[in-house]
C-alpha cells in the first residue's frame, strides 16, 4: 500500500516512519531526508535549498515535484511507500495524483505546544538521520547515536524563529490538503500526542495489521 504521513512539523511523522516502515512492508520516502543529505553533500540541490530550509521556508513546488517523481520511478517504491512530508501543497498533492495513486493519508494531529516541545529537544544523527529527543528518548551517551555510533546535532530549523516559520507555513499551505484528502475518502485521523508505542499500537488497530 501507497501511504502519505501528513502533519504539522514535529508531529512525528519520520520517528513513525521509521517504526511503521517495516511493519507495512513499505520503503520510507522523507523529501526532508533527501534534502538534507543533499546539503551534507553539498551537491547542487543542496546548495539551493540550504538557506531555505534553515529559514524554515518551503523548497519551490517544481523541484520538489521533479525530486519525488524521480524518486518513485525506482523499483523500491513501485508497490508500496510511506510518503513523509511530501506533498505540502495543494500544487504537490495534485501532481503527485498525475504519477502515482496513493490509498491512505494518515493525519497525524498535534497542537502547537507539543509539536514546539518536540523540535526543541530533536536531535538527529548526522549519519543515520534518527531523530532522538534530549528528554523523549535520548542517546545513551551525549552528542553520539546509539544505532550507529554517528555525531548527533540540532537542525538549523528547529531554532525558535524557524520554528515559528514553519508552523505559519504549515498552516497556511498544508493544513489545507486534510480537507482536499478527507473530500477523496483517503484519511486516516491519528492523534498524535501520546508517546511512540502507543502510537504504533493505535495505527496498528486502524489499520487491522
Ligand atoms: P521535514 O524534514 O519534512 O520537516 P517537517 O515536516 O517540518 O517535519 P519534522 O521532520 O520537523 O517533524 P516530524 O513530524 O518528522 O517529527 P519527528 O518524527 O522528527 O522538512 C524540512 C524542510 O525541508 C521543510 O521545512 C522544507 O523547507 C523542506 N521540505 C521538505 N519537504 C518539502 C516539500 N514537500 N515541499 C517543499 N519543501 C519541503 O519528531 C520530532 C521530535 O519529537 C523528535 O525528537 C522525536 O524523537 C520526538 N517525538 C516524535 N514522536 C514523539 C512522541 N509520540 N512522543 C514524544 N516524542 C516524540
Ligand atoms: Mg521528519
């Protein structure tokens, strides 16, 4: 099954990603992930996103659509994925809808004062992307991941003012694909304020797995 992850930043959205990915038998496509690896390569995508993720901005609808097209043309993904924050725009769901039929939305709902809890705590592995969390679930030893021993760092857009960027964003050009996905019969509402394992449970029950 063809899965898109849907909500505010912070939401939890990759760290269920990572735990559901193998349980729905389906590759975890993160545009933020592929992103970021491109600035850490310093390849020419990376250089043209960099200042616009870090100010908390949204990438131009036509290099995002190219990159996940492109994405799902390989063999990986030709049955199955889990879509993380892609689309995030009426534009990018309707072209999305042109290359590939997706069969559920799952809206992982937060409000603001947990989302903004969860982004200034993050920490992530430069090496393996895991997203740990200095009070949620931190690393055995400070500053090093546990899974694979790589340098853990804060994301430049989990500063304060990006964070603010980001939810104004949210809400003006994402928040509005739940009612475009709600009207094609595709949602799936999940609260997403309880701790991880009770969230997989949850989605386990909704999805009968
Ligand atoms: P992206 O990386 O997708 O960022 P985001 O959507 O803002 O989402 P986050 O990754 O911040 O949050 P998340 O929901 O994955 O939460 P997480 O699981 O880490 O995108 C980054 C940027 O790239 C964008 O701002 C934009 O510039 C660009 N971009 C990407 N896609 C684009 C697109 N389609 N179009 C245009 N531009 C695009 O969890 C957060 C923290 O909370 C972690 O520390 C985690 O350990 C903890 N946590 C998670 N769940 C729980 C829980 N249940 N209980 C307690 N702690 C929890
Ligand atoms: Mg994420």
């Amino acid at each position: 099954m063809k899965f898109v992850f849907l909500g505010p930043p912070g939401a939890g959205k990759g760290t269920l990603a990572v735990r559901m990915t193998e349980l729905l038998n389906a590759p975890h496509v993160s545009t933020g992930n592929i992103f970021r690896e491109a600035i850490a390569a310093a390849n020419p995508l990376g250089l043209k996103v960099k200042a616009i993720i870090d100010a908390g901005k949204l990438v131009d609808d036509g290099t995002t659509i190219q990159l996940v097209r492109e994405r799902l043309t390989q063999s990986d993904v030709k049955d199955s994925y889990i879509l993380d924050g892609f689309p995030r725009t009426i534009a990018q769901a309707e072209a999305l809808a042109g290359f590939s039929n997706i069969d559920r939305v799952i809206n992982f709902d937060a409000p603001d004062d947990v989302v903004i809890e969860r982004l200034s705590g993050r920490l992530v592995c430069r090496k393996c992307g895991f997203n740990w969390h200095k009070t949620f679930n931190p690393p055995e030893k400070s500053g090093v991941c546990d899974k694979c021993g790589g340098e853990i760092y804060t994301r430049e857009d989990d500063k304060a003012e990006a964070v603010k960027k980001r939810l104004d964003v949210y809400r003006e050009q994402t928040a509005p694909l739940i009612e475009y996905y709600r009207k094609k019969d595709l949602m799936i509402d999940i609260d997403a304020r309880p701790d991880v394992d009770s969230i997989v449970e949850n989605l386990k029950k909704l999805l009968r797995l």
